[in-house]
C-alpha cells in the first residue's frame, strides 16, 4: 500500500467507522461504541496494518478481544499495566517529531495512566473517551507524548 492510499484508507475510516460514536468496552464491531483497544484493531485493520487481536503479558497470561473487557471491569489498574505494556510492544518505535498521519501516539499525563491515539494528520489526533470518539488538536496533548509508534510500512 502506498502512503498516499493510506492517507486515503485513514480518511475514510474515520469517517465511516469513527465519528460521532460513544464509548463501549469490548465492542469489535462499533454498533454500541468503541473502547481504546477495539477502535485501535478496527482502525489498523481497515488501513492495511498489522494490529495482533491477543497480547502474552510479562507474566505469560494471554489477552485477547474476547477476554480484556471481562478483565478490565474485575480490575482496571491491572489492564492499564498490560495495556500499556502491549501498546508499547506494537510497530516500530518513531521520534513523535517525525510523525506520520496514522502512527499510534501514546501520552501520559502526570498522575494519570498512559493511552493511545492516533495521529491524523493536520494536527488532529483521534482518541476514544469515556464520552466518545473525539478529534482532537496534537498541540493540547504534545506536552505528554510518552512514545510514537509506526504500524504501517
């Protein structure tokens, strides 16, 4: 895939799959919302890239879409560890300086636990909420930028 239908393929699913969608934990298909995770997977995979659906954490238990909502609900401190640790495992480090429209930014405000968004060019991140997808300017988050991670070749 080129970069320049990948700028097209990112378009268009944010449009089609994203916009105007609520929070929903554990939904692949987006009818009832997207969590971080799923709308992560659904994402990656409408564009090309490679996004595994299953994690081994540093304690050799498997995680999965099928098994990480039940998790989450039973003990969100826990997941946030395995979700940072598989976030940060995912694609090829980047200088967030050299970011490109699709590479997953991961922030981590002070006191508060790391998460994802992607960057989509114009200055625009993506990131999911408890209120929502939302479009956000890159500037209001970039003093927190923990990592820049490229899962598109």
């Amino acid at each position: 895939m080129t970069r320049r239908d990948i700028d097209k393929a990112i378009n268009s699913t944010v449009e089609q799959k994203f916009l105007e969608k609520t929070f929903h934990l554990g939904d692949l298909t987006g009818k009832k919302g997207w969590d971080c995770l799923n709308s992560l997977a659904v994402f990656y995979k409408n564009i090309g890239a490679e996004f595994p659906m299953e994690f081994t954490d540093s304690k050799g238990e498997k995680w999965d879409n099928k098994n990480y909502p039940k998790r989450w609900k039973k003990n969100e401190v826990d997941s946030r560890v395995v979700l940072k640790e598989f976030l940060e495992s995912l694609g090829e480090p980047i200088d967030f300086n050299y970011r490109q429209k699709g590479d997953l930014l991961l922030f981590e405000p002070k006191g508060l636990p790391l998460f994802p968004a992607i960057f989509l060019g114009n200055g625009n991140v993506m990131m999911v909420f408890k209120e929502g997808v939302k479009i956000l300017p890159f500037k209001l988050l970039k003093r927190w930028v923990k990592g820049c991670r490229r899962l598109t070749k």
